[in-house]
C-alpha cells in the first residue's frame, strides 16, 4: 500500500510539473500601468478566458516608453508585446524587422477587421503593406453638450446627424436666448481645424490647406459674435478645457470622449451640476453622419518572442468584442466599435441615459488626426505654429492658410 501511494504521489508530482511547465506567461510593455484600469481588466479578462497563459505587464514611463521600447526591441529583449504609443514608432519598428507581420494570423483565422472604424488602417508597415499591429484603444472626438441651457433656451438636443452650419445656428440662438456661450473651443488645433480630416481624404500633412478655411471663418464669426470665449482671453486665463465645461455656462463643446470620465467624476464629486448628453460631432455635406477623426493605441508582436502563438491569442482576444468589453468597463473608449461595446460604456454610472448619447458610441469612421511618413512632425509645427498666428489675428486666415502651404512644400515628398 505504502509503494502504491509514493507512486502516486509521485504520478500527481510529475502531472503538476508537466503542467505547470505547460503554462505560459506573456510579458507585456505598457507605460502607466499601476494608474490605468483598463491594464488590469484585460489581464484579468483575458486570464479568466485562457487559464493556461498569465499576463506580466513590463511597466516602462510613459515620457520615456517610446526610446526604451524601440532600445529593448532593437537589442533583442525577450518581451512579447509591446503596446504601440507612437505609430511612426511602429513604422520604424515594422522597417527594421523588430515586429511580426499579423497578416497571415488575420487571414488563416478570418479575423474580422471590419470593427475598428478605420483604425486598424494606421498599423499597416508602409513598406510592405503588411498588418503589424492591431488597435485596442481609439480616442475620437464627440461633442459635449449640457441639456440645462438647452432647456432654458427651449431648443431642442443635437442629433447624431447634423451640420456645422446647424451646430453654429443652434450657438447663436442659445447664445442669444440665455447669455450663456453657445459653445467653447480649446486652444488646441484639434478643437478648430481638425474636422477637415473627418472626410477620410484630407489630411494635416498634405501640404492643401483650403479646406480649413471654413472651420476658421466659422470660429471667428463665433469669437466676434461673442457666442465663445475668445482665443485671447483662454491664453491670458489659462482656462483649461475641463474646467470651462464644468462652470455651466457653455452650451456645447467638442473635445475627445475621454472627457466623459473626468466629467462624470466632476459630478459625482460636486465640481459641476449640470444635465449633460454626446452626440457625434456635426459634419460638412458630402461627409458621412458620425465621422470624426482619433488616435489609436495598438498592440503588436516582438520578433524576439518566443511565445509568438500565445502572443497573438493574447493580442487577437484584447483587440475583439472581449477584449472591448473588459477596456471598455474602466470609463476608456476601446477601438473595437459594436452595440455590445457601446452597451457596456453606456452603463457606467453617471453617463446619460438617452438613446442619442449611447448612439454617439457608435462612429461610422474614425479618421487618423495626424498621418504618418516623413517630414509629418515637421509639417505639423509649421501648421500648429501658424494656427497660433490665426487665432491670435497676427494673419488673416487666407494668410494663415498661404504660410502653411509655403512652409509645408519643403517637407512634402515629392
């Protein structure tokens, strides 16, 4: 009996180890981990789902992940995933071989593209056309409205189908109706001149310009109208976004949906009072309903892994409706775009109940803010520094719009 038990025992030590030696554990490079939710709740979703693979993130600081993720990758470090802040980072990382190429993986499996409202677009090696990441996280605009002033000026809520030119009207006339700003711009390029990428043909580095005027003649209007704050005036006060909002006194502002979670935070915690909804940002004609423009963060594999099958099962499951689900329960905005996404970020507690705002979750196409290529970051201070000059009425915007085009033609590929 005594030989009997020591070799089972000994059957049950040997099962353990085989086991064990089974299990894999994927180490994964992210910045901020221990302050960002969603880190957590992929690992724990994603263990839950395949018990057989533990995820160990590799927490490297945001302000220096970019040099040290491209000097790990670049001196053969074992870690498996590297998550993709910078997409020209990916390009230069696809170029040198440091990352595997995903297409094959997507084409054997069937994986379905077809959720990232264009995102998945952005990940794709320049040189090769290859897909070497996949996004699970997309930043794209909506705009931010407070119903109070909207009741008190006895104007009905936005939809998700508007116009520039309706949103402008509706400024004025809650404007003119409560003495409340119709609507509030950041200082930032993004909140003025962006739009015109939401066409998915235009972008900030090829070197065109014409198609900003609009936006341009648009705010100023808005600004000399008194229905905004003046550009002026947010730059001597140093007013930031979130705050102005939050004051009650602004009827609409367009900004990214990861201002959803602070201002529901500002409610709970007494900071703002007010009755809020989304809607899609507004469109010009000839532009689809519920376009916008973003920035996504994707994740892709390391050459050196060696692990490349339980990498990819890991980065397949966190860019999927599974994977959008467990990002999408910390308050974050994951890439993947489908009702049972937009069910789950619809539930978190403080954000509106109407079928308008849950709808807002839904884009039709997300175009990318910045392009990548050469000569991009250069293009993009001249067309900044330039916006400054606008703003600021140092140049008429057909000046404005004259110096980026002279300026950017040095760095536009010929």
């Amino acid at each position: 009996m005594k030989k009997l038990v020591a070799v089972l025992m000994a059957a049950l030590m040997i099962a353990a180890m085989a086991s064990a030696m089974a299990d894999t554990t994927l180490t994964v490079a992210g910045w901020d981990i221990t302050t960002t939710p969603y880190y957590t709740a992929i690992k724990e979703g994603f263990e839950a789902a395949n018990p057989d693979i533990t995820i160990e993130w590799v927490d490297l600081a945001s302000q220096d992940y970019n040099v040290k993720a491209s000097t790990m990758l670049a001196g053969g470090d074992t870690t498996d995933l590297y998550c993709v802040k910078e997409l020209s980072d990916m390009q230069n990382w696809a170029k040198e071989g440091l990352i595997v190429s995903l297409s094959d993986r997507i084409a054997a499996e069937g994986y379905d593209m077809g959720k990232y409202a264009g995102m998945d677009t952005c990940y794709v090696g320049l040189a090769d056309g290859a897909q070497y990441a996949l996004p699970f996280r997309a930043d794209y605009w909506v705009m931010f409205y407070n119903k109070d002033l909207f009741d008190q000026a006895g104007v009905a809520y936005p939809t998700n189908d508007w116009t520039w030119d309706e949103y402008a009207a509706i400024a004025r006339e809650i404007n003119e109706k409560t003495g409340a700003y119709g609507t509030h711009y950041h200082t930032w390029l993004s909140c003025v001149a962006n739009w015109a990428v939401c066409d998915g043909v235009n972008t900030l580095a090829d070197g065109e310009y014409a198609d900003l005027k609009y936006f341009y003649d648009l705010y100023q209007a808005l600004e000399d109208e008194g229905v905004c704050m003046s550009y002026d005036e947010l730059k001597a006060a140093g007013l930031h976004y979130s705050g102005a909002f939050a004051q009650g006194n602004i009827a609409m502002m367009p900004m990214g949906y990861w201002y959803a979670s602070t201002l529901i935070g500002y409610i709970k915690d007494g900071t703002a009072s007010m009755n809020w909804g989304i809607t899609a940002v507004p469109h010009l004609e000839g532009v689809a309903a519920g376009s916008s423009f973003g920035s996504p963060t994707g994740i892709a594999i390391s050459a050196a892994s060696a692990n490349q099958d339980a990498a990819w099962k890991f980065a397949s499951w966190m860019c999927s409706e599974e994977g959008a689900k467990a990002i999408a329960t910390t308050g974050t905005r994951p890439a993947y775009v489908s009702d049972a996404v937009a069910a789950v970020m619809a539930s978190a507690e403080g954000f509106p109940t109407d079928e308008t705002s849950k709808a807002a979750l839904l884009p039709t196409a997300i175009s990318l803010e910045w392009p990548i290529g050469e000569g991009v970051n250069e293009i993009k201070s001249i067309v900044n520094e330039e916006h400054t000059l606008i703003m600021t009425r140092e140049l008429t915007v057909d000046e404005g719009i004259a110096e980026m085009e002279e300026r950017a033609a040095e760095f536009i590929k010929k």
